[in-house]
C-alpha cells in the first residue's frame, strides 16, 4: 500500500541491530559449509525457529559459530548495509559481539578489520553509512566484557585498521540472573577512553534494574528500555536528560515475547510521555524483517501516519551518535 512503499523509501536510521542478525539463511549455510560448522538444519524456517529470548541467544550463538576468518566479516558487514540501504537505511549504529569468537581464538584485531572492508565497500556502494558498536556478551561475564573493551581501546590507539569505526560499546544477551551493574569496570574503561556507552536492559529486565544501570554504567542510550514506564521517577529523567531508548517493537513480539501482538506494544505509551524512543530492526533477518516494514507494521498497528513516522525517522537521527554537522545533513 501506498504508505508502506513511502515509509520504506523514508529516509531513517538504525540505531539498535546486530551484524550477526542481518545474516541471511542462505549465507548462513553457505558459510557453514565452507568452515565445516555443523548446521542442525539447511532449511531457514527451521533454523531460525525460537520461542523465548534465551531459545533466540542458542540460534544467534549458531549463526555466530559460522563466523570465522576475515573475509566472513567482511561479508556479513556488506550483506547487512547493501541489504539495509534497499529500505530506505541511510545511517546504522551496528552491533557486533565478538566475545564468543575471541574465546575461540579469534583476535579482535581481524573481525573489526574484515567488517572494516565490508562496510567501506558497502558505504561507497550505497551512500548509507554505519559505525559500529562493540557489544559484551552478558553469558560471558563482566571480567570478558572489560577484556574486550580494553583490547578494543588498544586497538584504537595503535591505529588498526577500521578500529575508529568503533564508536561505542554496549551489551547484549541474556538478562536472566544477571546484574548488569557488574559491568561497570568496562564501562569505566570505554567512558576514560572517550567511547559511547549503550546497553541491552529491559527485555527481561525491571525498570529498577534500567535505572540502576544508568546509574552504575552511565549508559547514554538504553537498548530495548521496555519495562521504563513503570516508573514515574525513571521516565520523568530519561524525558528530561532526552536519553534515547532503541525500541525494537517486532522484536519484542517475536523474541523476547514482552507482548502477544504489536498493538499492545508500549511505544505508543513511550512517545506520549515525552520518550525520545525509536524505531529499529534487532536482528531483522532472524525476525524476517527489514526497517521499511517494521515502520509500517508500526504505522499499521498504532494508527499512525506519514506526520508521526516521520518525527519517529527525525528522532532517530537525534539520537545517533553523529556529530551536529552529519546530522544537520541527515534532516
Ligand atoms: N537481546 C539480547 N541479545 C541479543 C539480541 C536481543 O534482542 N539480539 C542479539 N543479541
Ligand atoms: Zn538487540
């Protein structure tokens, strides 16, 4: 319909997806196949089958596993920008989480240089730009996270290749059991080292838990944030200090399971309070799902028009980490 095609065509950006999860099925065999890593199945709709966040973590951690030398990053990084720019993308602040790969004996060094010549092709093929976002991986522990932040830090200072590309760290993954305030040595490392600071909090979170966060870790942004408006105090800070949340709606559906339907999503909710919370993918190809379509099931679900999409398109340029000048281009 008309408003779907103008939607996808929009220019917007992405603030909140995972490299990892633009990965098509199909390339996700291919690669499996090339590295000898065993595939449970080579039918997509099986492999990409989940009922719970922590069911979702098994499959991510699968299609990370196929993941190993240079030129496999590279792909990934040039798949998810050529796939993203078809959709109106002109701006992401990707995740990778590279913990997983680094105790296999990766170094870091190597996939941020293989995403590094993905994404320079891809941006020069395009115009969509992307920086990227360091992400810890929570069922590794806050000791691994403080590593990857210190060796990511290093990197920058000596110079390697694409390491400015880093922009900011986050964390992902599970929620459950987890006290995220046990990050904050690294994230003391990356605020010293003039890094940007996000962080996955609320999908199985409490808004007690997002606000101790703010507190412990000094998150600029908050991934996810589904649980804040369950505190006044909380919302009423995040309105004034305009401290971003990037609302994954569909995920939330899908994934985490946090609402039965999108209609009952609380984004609507989140923006008449005054939240500067945004429109994102996740992980779209393990959600089947692009931003074009995820701003029109939004548009579809909550009644909203071109007007309100585009003040949700010029909310995520706000909360990008661009400098003034590159977001003034963006508008
Ligand atoms: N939540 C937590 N961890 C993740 C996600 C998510 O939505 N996607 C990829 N890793
Ligand atoms: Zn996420």
């Amino acid at each position: 319909e008309a408003l779907a095609r103008a939607l996808d065509a929009l220019p917007k950006v992405d603030l909140h997806c995972h490299l990892e999860g633009t990965m098509q099925p199909a390339t996700v065999v291919e690669l499996a196949h090339k590295n000898g890593v065993a595939l449970p199945t080579d039918d997509p709709a099986e492999l990409y089958s989940y009922s719970s966040l922590d069911e979702f973590l098994t499959v991510f951690w699968l299609v990370q596993s196929t993941l190993v030398d240079r030129d496999d990053w590279a792909r990934l990084a040039h798949e998810a920008v050529t796939a993203s720019a078809r959709h109106g993308v002109v701006h992401q602040e990707c995740f990778f989480t590279p913990t997983r790969h680094l105790a296999s004996g990766q170094r870091l060094a190597g996939i941020v240089a293989g995403l590094d010549e993905g994404l320079s092709a891809a941006e020069t093929e395009t115009g969509t730009t992307c920086r990227l976002v360091v992400d810890m991986d929570r069922a590794f522990g806050p000791e691994a996270g403080r590593q990857l932040v210190e060796e990511l830090v290093d990197l920058r200072s000596a110079g390697s290749p694409g390491a400015e590309r880093v922009i900011g760290v986050g964390m992902d993954s599970t929620e459950l059991g987890v006290d995220s305030t046990t990050y904050a040595p690294a994230y003391d490392v990356a605020r010293a080292a003039g890094l940007r600071r996000t962080g996955h909090q609320g999908e199985n979170a409490t808004a007690r838990q997002v606000a101790k966060c703010l507190d412990a870790l000094g998150l600029e942004r908050v991934d996810h944030g589904v649980p804040v408006l369950d505190s006044a105090v909380l919302t009423a800070r995040m309105v004034d200090e305009r401290i971003p949340i990037t609302v994954c709606p569909t995920s939330n559906v899908v994934i985490a399971r946090c609402f039965d339907r999108l209609e009952d999503h609380v984004l609507p909710r989140m923006r008449a309070a005054g939240l500067l919370a945004t429109v994102n993918t996740d992980d779209p190809a393990l959600s089947d799902l692009d931003l074009g379509r995820e701003y029109a099931a939004v548009a579809e679900a909550f009644g909203w028009g071109w007007n309100q999409m585009v003040e949700i398109a010029l909310d995520g340029i706000e909360a990008s980490w661009l400098d003034d000048s590159e977001k003034a281009d963006l508008r």
